[in-house]
C-alpha cells in the first residue's frame, strides 16, 4: 500500500488475476501496462470478434487527430482529460507534446486503482 497526498489515501492492492478494463484496452493497442489475465481476456475476445483491436486503434488515432488539430490550428495547449483512466500509449499528453513542448495536461478518473493518485503534465 502506498499513500500520497495531504489525505493520505490509501492505494488499493491491484488483483492482477482478473482483468481490468483500462489494461485490456492496453492490451488491445499492444501496450506495455498489463497483465496476463489482461491478455488471455483480449485472446477471448480475438476468438469471436478478430477485429476488436481496431476500435481501440481506431479511437486512439481520432484522439491523435483531434488533439493535433487543436494544438497546431486552434492554438490550445491546455487540456483537462476526463476519464483518461491509465495513461496508455498515444494518451492526450504525449500527444500535445509531440506538437506543443509547453501543452499542459491534466489526467482526471474515478478509478479504485488511480485513487490517490495525480497525473498531470
């Protein structure tokens, strides 16, 4: 158990023998941040719907277009992410900073697993 923040919130112990929705869509982009539980879920899912990678890569390239359009024609460079749950690969903020070094991010979910946690960038 770890603690951060004046509150002292307490980080709950992460089963990683069942799948998590936030590390299967990790798994489905073939990122780095999952379990083998994460994993053997994806390997179900492949079986009966083969294409469902595509929607998770589908979302993460409008996110990409979107946050470079705002960066690079709408001049934003600061944004609030709600419901980033985990940072996985092409998350807003590596995004905004591919095209802004200075963008500011703040990551912002309801998670049991991110309690007590704060991201931002």
């Amino acid at each position: 158990m770890a603690a951060d923040g004046p509150r002292d919130a307490k980080i709950p112990d992460i089963d990683v023998s069942k799948p998590n929705v936030a590390r299967v869509y990790d798994a489905m982009l073939g990122g780095k941040d999952n379990f083998a539980a994460d994993r053997e879920f994806v390997a179900d899912i492949l079986r009966f719907a083969p294409m469902a990678p595509l929607g998770a890569i589908s979302n993460r390239q409008f996110l990409r277009r979107v946050v470079q359009y705002l960066v690079e024609e709408a001049c934003v460079t600061q944004f609030l992410d709600l419901g980033s749950g985990l940072p996985t690969q092409g998350n807003v903020s590596e995004v905004a900073h591919q095209f802004s070094k200075p963008a500011r991010v703040v990551h912002v979910d309801n998670d049991p697993y991110l309690t007590g946690c704060s991201h931002a960038t």
